[in-house]
C-alpha cells in the first residue's frame, strides 16, 4: 500500500515546496489517533481528537502515540464533511517524513474514508527502511552511524568528507530538481536569515 501512494504521488515532495505550499495555504489539519481496526465516526470526538492543527507540532506533541501502536488519520473539515484533499497529500507525506527522519523509522501510508492513515512499519527490516528513506532523499541526507560509514576519524578530515559529500549531493539534487531543489536543502527563510 505504501508503495503505491508513494508511487502515486512521486517525486515527493522537497523542503522548498514544503515552504511554498504552507506560504500559499497555511493549512492546518483535523488528526486522530486510532487502534487499527477501531476507527469509527465517533473516534473523532474521542481525547485522541486533535482538530485544527499544524501537523508538524501535534506529530512532535503527540508522537508516543505512533510508538504505542495507534494509527494516525488527518482530514479536514468542510463544509460539514471530514475529508482530504488530495492535493494535500504530497505535502502531508513529506512533512511528516521530514519531521520523522531523526527516528529513523520505517512508515507506512494508506488512503482510507477520505483521509491518509500513517502508522510506524514495525515489520520493517534495515532494506525496507533503506527503500523507504530512499523515496524522501530530496528531505535529508543522513548516516547509519551503527555502521562503518568510512568518515574519517579526525574531525577536521571528517567535517571536509561530509562537506563534499553534501556538494556532490546538492549538486545531483540541482541536475535532477533544478529550481524546486536548494542546496543543503534548506527552506528559503534559513537561507535568507544568513
């Protein structure tokens, strides 16, 4: 399933058009959390409702939630009806990787009764989470460093390594994005704040 959504709405989507869209939209979303297979109309006046929130603060807030199990709904409501966007998703799906990425944790993502569901792939091996991450390198560039990654030892050797590595990643990124890319990947107003 989650294959197919990411196939659906590749390539996702980068931390520059992330920014953009929140310029432009400002969206904020109706989350709940729910036991797979529990979900009914009423969960979403149950504690584990959050209307009307930006998904990177209740996902940060609310995270432990994930880890015990639940499954994660996000909707809208309009016009007396919960439903998504589609136009949403993409944003939705890069947001919550980005915000995801330093727990190193394999998702997954289905479309289900008008909503994306998002739940922690806890079936996930080393080669899934690779193939997962893989799907969001426009997000970060990281390290497995629970493996020799062959950086350097001396910091000063090691921090000239990392820095090429970047170059040459930001340099790929430009050659296949081009103006959707930034180098670093950093949002414009971290760039602009320099």
């Amino acid at each position: 399933m989650t294959k197919k959504i990411i196939e659906k709405y590749s390539p996702m989507w980068t931390n520059k058009q992330i920014w953009e869209y929140k310029q432009i939209h400002n969206k904020r979303f109706d989350v709940m959390y729910a036991k797979p297979g529990s979900k009914d109309e009423t969960s979403w006046k149950s504690k584990l409702a959050y209307p009307d929130n930006d998904i990177r603060e209740i996902l940060v807030r609310t995270f432990d939630y994930l880890t015990d199990g639940y499954d994660l709904w996000i909707a809208n409501f309009k016009d007396s009806q919960r439903k998504l966007e589609k136009s949403s998703i993409p944003y939705l799906m890069a947001v919550i990787v980005d915000t995801m990425i330093d727990e190193e944790i394999c998702l997954k993502f289905r479309e289900e009764s008008n909503c994306l569901v998002v739940s922690i792939d806890s079936k996930a091996d080393i080669i899934d989470c690779k193939e997962f991450f893989e799907e969001f390198y426009h997000l970060a560039t990281g390290f497995n460093y629970n493996v020799n990654t062959g950086i350097p030892d001396d910091e000063t050797e090691a921090a000239i390594y990392l820095t090429r590595l970047q170059e040459e990643f930001d340099e790929k990124m430009k050659i296949k994005l081009g103006d959707v890319y930034l180098p670093g990947n950093q949002d414009p107003d971290s760039i602009n704040s320099k």
